[in-house]
C-alpha cells in the first residue's frame, strides 16, 4: 500500500520541473477520463500553481487544498488526529493521509500531497530544516517519499515541488 523512500537532496536544485511536466501529467489524466487534486502544506499551492499554468487544466484539476495547519489537514481532507498527535503534521504518515483524504474528499482520481519543514531551522539543534513527505494517491495506491533537502525555504519548497510532481508523472503514467 505504502512505499516510502528515503531521498537527499544536495543545496542546488535540481532542474526546475517545467510546464512539460505539468502537461504531460494532465494529458495522461485527460487521456483517462480522470481527475486531480492536490493537498499542500508547506508548499502552500505551488503544485497546483504549477499545473494551473498550464491551459485547459480546469477540466483534469478539480480542487486544491492548502492546508498548512493541523486543524485544516484534519477538517478539510480528514488526517485523523491521532496520526497528527502519534506522528506530526510532517511525517509519512500524515503525507499518506493527505493524498487519500483529498482524493476522497474530492472524489478524485488522483491526488498528490507534500508537508514538511521548509526553514530556517529553529536553532542549532533543530536539523528538522528541509525535511519532507510527498504522498501520492492513485488507483488504490498510495506511495509516500521521504526527502532531506538542504538550501534556503524557496529553495527547499521549489524542489519539493518538483519531486511532487515527478511522483504523480510516474504514479498515473505506470
């Protein structure tokens, strides 16, 4: 039900995703009849920013949610609270919870996800800076991705971003 991968990322990006990506995972949702939401936290609605650039979007995405608080992740796409008290907001547990309560929320196809720490770091103990889950819903299918990315907040965000949508490419595309 849940693959969960450890990835690191080095201070640099990685390339941005561009709109090519974006396209091609609404071509392979359109070409299936089927649709897409999205819920964000600590990228706050730049995966659905991303896909909305993109013309004609509308009739592939059906809803966004940004839900940067606990309290939104609990009502508006149903993370229990028990997984946000036992585990966090930002964990593999909550991403999967996401991506499952969104699709269903939305009654969606798929659905992608992404919670995390974006920075700065609290104070020189805290390494919890740059630590994220991305969750990806699809079919019956969750999977769930652990990233450790170093760099700035935009940075860390973009490239959460851009793994965000390299999982959901390879989810509806597989």
């Amino acid at each position: 039900m849940k693959t969960e991968e450890n990835i690191e990322r080095e201070g640099q990006l990685t390339g941005e995703t561009g709109d090519d990506i974006a396209a091609e995972i609404l071509d392979a949702l359109r070409e299936k009849n089927e649709t897409l939401t999205t819920v964000e936290s600590l990228t706050a609605g730049m995966i659905s920013a991303r896909l909305a650039d993109i013309p004609g979007c509308s009739d592939v995405l059906k809803r966004a949610y940004v839900t940067y608080c606990d309290q939104a992740k609990h009502e508006m796409v149903g993370v229990k609270d028990l997984t946000l008290e036992k585990y966090t907001a930002v964990s593999a547990q909550t991403a999967q919870e996401m991506a499952q309560g969104g699709a269903r929320a939305a009654k969606a196809d798929a659905c992608v996800s992404a919670t995390g720490y974006a920075g700065p770091a609290a104070g020189p103990q805290d390494d919890s800076a740059g630590l994220v889950f991305l969750g990806c819903y699809y079919h019956g299918r969750t999977e769930v991705e652990r990233h450790l990315y170093s760099g700035g907040r935009n940075e860390v965000r973009q490239m959460a971003m851009n793994d965000a949508l390299r999982l959901l490419l390879r989810m509806v595309s597989g």
